[in-house]
C-alpha cells in the first residue's frame, strides 16, 4: 500500500467521521427548528445566533455527565451497545458515493455491504435494551426486533426490484446508468415498472421504520416505555445513541438518493454533483422530520399489520411485475 | 380487492392532506413571545397581589387602617397598622403587611374594603428565591413610588397624575364589572 493510499484512507476516514457527527449535531438542530416552526414556534433561538450554538451546548453538557452502569446491568454489553450503533453507520458512509469522485471505497458489492451494516443497527439497540436490566428497556427491545424484522423484508424486496433493473450492486455503476434528464432516475423508469413510485414510497416507509423514527418510533415511546431502550443511559451513552440516530437517518436518505434520485446526477446540469447530492438528501432528511411532526405514534399491532399485511404483498407484486416485465420487454 | 385498494387510496391520500396542512404551518410567522425579551401586556382584570389605591387628589393611600381587610383575610396574611396624624380628620395608614407566601388571591380584602383602597395589581414578574422578598409593606411601596414621582415636576399636581401605575379608579376592578 502506497504512502499516498493510507493518506487517502485517513483523511476519508476522519471525514466520515466529522461528516456524521455534525450531521448528528446540526440535525438536531434542524429538527428542533423545524419541529418549532411545524408548531408554530421559533425553535432554540438563545444560544448563539437562532441557536446555532446549542449543539455544542447540548453536547458539552452530555460530554460532562457521568456515564452510570446500572446495578445488575451486563457492564461489557450495556457499554459496546452505543458503540455497536455509531459503528455500521459510519461503516456505510464509507461506501456511499457522494460525487463521481468523493466515495471512500467504491466496492462492487455496496448496496449488499449498507444493507447487511444496517441491520447491525438493530442488534445493537437491542443488545443495549437487554444489557439495561430494565423492564421498559426489555419491552423496547423486544418490539424493536420484531419492526425491524418486519420492516427488513418489504424494504430488501424493494432493493431487489432496483437490482433487478440496475443488474449491478455497486453504487458507482447505479449512479451512472441515471446521468442525464430527471426521467432517468429509476423513481421514473416506469418502463420497466410502472409501479417504481410506490416502489420508493415504500422505500421511504421502510426506511423510517428501520431507523426508528416517528411514527414508527415504538422503540423509544416516551409515553409508554420512559425511553424504550435508552432509558438507563445517561450522558453521552445516550447522546451516541441519539447521534447514530440521526447517522442512521443520514445513510437511509443517502441510499433512497443513490437508489432512486439519480445519486449525484444533476437535472439541469450546473454545480458539482456532490451539491445535487447533498441537496435531494437533505431534502429527504426534512421528508423525514417534516412527517414525524405530522402523525402521531401508531399503535404496535397496527405497525405491524401494515407491514406483513400491506408493504410485503405490494413489494412482492412490485418485484414480480418488474421481473414479467423485464423478461418481456428485453426478451 | 377492490375494497382493500379503495382503503389504501384513501389512506394514503389523508396522508398527504395531514402533511400540506403542516407543511402549510411551517411557512406561516410564529406567535411565540420571547418572554424575558418581551412579555404580554396583563388583563385589566388580571388578579396579582393587591395593592393600596391611591387617592388621585392627594397622591397618597386612600386607605384609613380600619382593617376590615385584615379581618376578612382567611389566611391571616395582612396586617395593617394605622395612626392618626395632626391636624387630620381621620387616620392614615403606616403599614399595610403583606405574607404573600401564605395569600391564596382569593381577593376577600378587596371585596371586604369600602372605600375601595385595595386593588389587584397587574404585576406576575414575581419569582424570587428569598422567602423575604414576598413579605412585603404595601404602604412602604405606595410610598417609594411616590417619593420617586414627585420630584421632578415640582409642585403641580396635574403632570404627576398620570404618572401613579394604577390608573386612578378607572383601574379599579368594582367600578369596571358591569
């Protein structure tokens, strides 16, 4: 390995890492706001200018608190846990192609390698509601498993209709079979799926479901469960599971972009891909926190009723209607 | 099938309408009050602690110590003290104590004073963090406040009127329900 390679390799890495944790600091921000002016209110406004400074507020003060392991708590696990949920996170921003040229590691299995890191997500959050040695944590832990795996299954059937029209795993080569107008994207190519926008919706439902958000956020129900699985963390225990939250949110908008909206493909052709990149994702990411200050919490059999009852049906007939109407079309 | 498609369409599209309502709220102003910058103005009718009226023909307390107001406090928290000075028909006040600690706003005092000498004030600012600071003189304040009106236009009479916070009687909440 070049000297070069390994400089290439830190600077990605440090990157990745600076790129997750203001995006974990300035969404919360972001999301404060918003949530202020969806109710009306004009958000934090005190910490420096409409509180811009409040991130770093919040974080110091998690940053001085004193990480407490409960008694009777599995010490390793409860520990690793918020480590096991910032890892896969940051693992899948290495992948993710932000510009033809910006992508720490083009693999030519990336979309196996996000999908396979982000359901990492899932066993850490458990591990930590089960490491906690707490009622509400346990419960927590107990529905997180079962959304997720309901969630997994429409959300990879959906992945495979995309592969099956991409015919390639690597993000790269996805991104580029969409250059050119808008109506590349594969959100538009109803020529081979006439179905490809309820495709993404679905995407898109799943993807708030895999993260935990709102109105999916059973995992962490304050009315129900105190803090679902997170209840025992204090400082920043709870701040990492709350920053790889927003990492979770930022690589699921990052796939919907790559998978669906043409990746870094300008409509129009002016700025740098990685501008067109960032805009459609986070233009996503406000999707995101504008629909969890829309609805309300739903019930947990309701959850999952929509899931196994709705999303998995459609998202097979979605993957067979794509595979009759490749194999007609292109015969 | 028809059925479920219908329930779905229909679902989806409820959806969508929750999501312009909000979207239709979030680029609306805000109508927050950034209250330690600014605050709202008090009802007229806003029940704070009371306050001694004062007379708007002299400037000073109307209130003559007859201590109905005492009398009819159910929590035991006034007590007034009254003198009668020289060369005057009646008594005046000296002290007016108020516990607000133990005032519950019920507003008996006020309801029981005749002449109409004691009245809400307007004021909610009130969080401190000595106990002291809530056992206060009302005749000490109604004083402080006009020692400090007074000396700047000199003798007439007319210009200190509107100066007093309490609007003379028009203030007064038994002269204003109807």
């Amino acid at each position: 390995m070049s000297l070069f390679e390994l400089l290439r390799m830190l600077v990605y890495v440090v990157g990745v890492m600076a790129f997750v944790g203001l995006n974990a600091a300035y969404l919360v921000w972001a999301e404060r706001k918003a949530a202020g002016r969806f109710q009306r209110r004009p958000g934090p406004t005190e910490v420096g200018y409409a509180g811009l400074l409040q991130p770093i507020a919040d974080g110091i003060k998690l940053l001085s608190k004193q990480l407490i392991v409960p008694d009777g708590a599995d010490a390793m696990l409860f520990r690793a846990a918020p480590l096991l949920v910032m890892m896969p996170a940051m693992m899948c921003l290495a992948v993710v192609p932000f510009s033809e040229t910006l992508v720490g590691r083009n693999i030519n299995v990336g979309l196996v390698f996000v999908f396979a890191f982000g359901t990492i997500n899932v066993m850490a959050v458990m591990l930590s509601g089960w490491a906690s040695r707490n009622k509400y944590a346990i419960i927590s832990a107990a529905r997180i498993v079962s959304q997720d795996v309901a969630y997994e299954i429409p959300m990879l059937l959906v992945v495979i209709t995309l592969l099956m029209v991409t015919g390639t795993m690597n993000l790269h080569d996805i991104v580029e079979q969409q250059a050119g107008w808008f109506w590349h994207w594969n959100l538009f190519r109803l020529d081979v799926n006439p179905l490809m926008p309820v495709t993404f919706i679905i995407y898109f439902i799943c993807m708030l479901a895999e993260t935990n958000r709102a109105p999916f956020d059973m995992a962490e129900a304050e009315s129900e469960l105190v803090a679902g699985a997170f209840t025992e963390y204090a400082g920043m225990g709870f701040g990492v599971f709350f920053m790889a939250e927003y990492a979770n949110v930022v690589v699921g908008c990052s796939m919907a972009t790559v998978l669906f909206l043409g990746g870094w493909q300008s409509p129009f052709g002016v700025w740098p891909g990685v501008v067109w990149f960032l805009l459609k994702m986070y233009a996503l990411v406000f999707t995101v926190i504008w629909v969890r200050w829309t609805f309300p919490r739903t019930q947990f059999y309701r959850l999952l009723n929509l899931s196994w009852k709705f999303l998995i049906p459609v998202s097979l007939f979605v993957l067979i209607l794509t595979a009759a109407m490749m194999k007609v079309l292109r015969a | 099938m028809r059925k479920f498609l219908k329930e779905m369409g229909g679902g989806f599209y409820s959806l969508v309408l929750g999501m312009r309502i909000t979207l239709e709220q979030f680029f609306k102003p805000t109508v927050t009050v950034h209250y330690p910058h600014e605050s709202l103005k008090m009802a007229p009718r806003f029940r704070g602690h009371i306050e001694l009226v004062r007379d708007p023909k002299t400037g000073k307390a109307i209130c003559f110590a007859c201590k109905v107001c005492e009398k009819a406090c159910p929590s035991d928290c006034i007590l007034v003290e009254g003198a009668k000075k020289e060369g005057e028909k009646r008594k005046s006040v000296t002290e007016f104590k108020l516990d607000f600690t133990k005032c519950s706003l019920c507003g008996s005092c006020v309801e029981a004073c005749k002449s109409n000498a004691l009245q809400f004030s307007r004021e909610y600012n009130l969080a401190s963090t000595r106990k002291e600071d809530f056992i206060m003189d009302l005749f000490k304040r109604l004083e402080a406040e006009r020692v400090a009106a007074e000396p700047q236009p000199a003798a007439s009479t007319p210009a200190e009127q509107p100066k007093p916070k309490p609007e003379p009687a028009a203030a007064q909440p038994k002269t204003e329900a109807p």
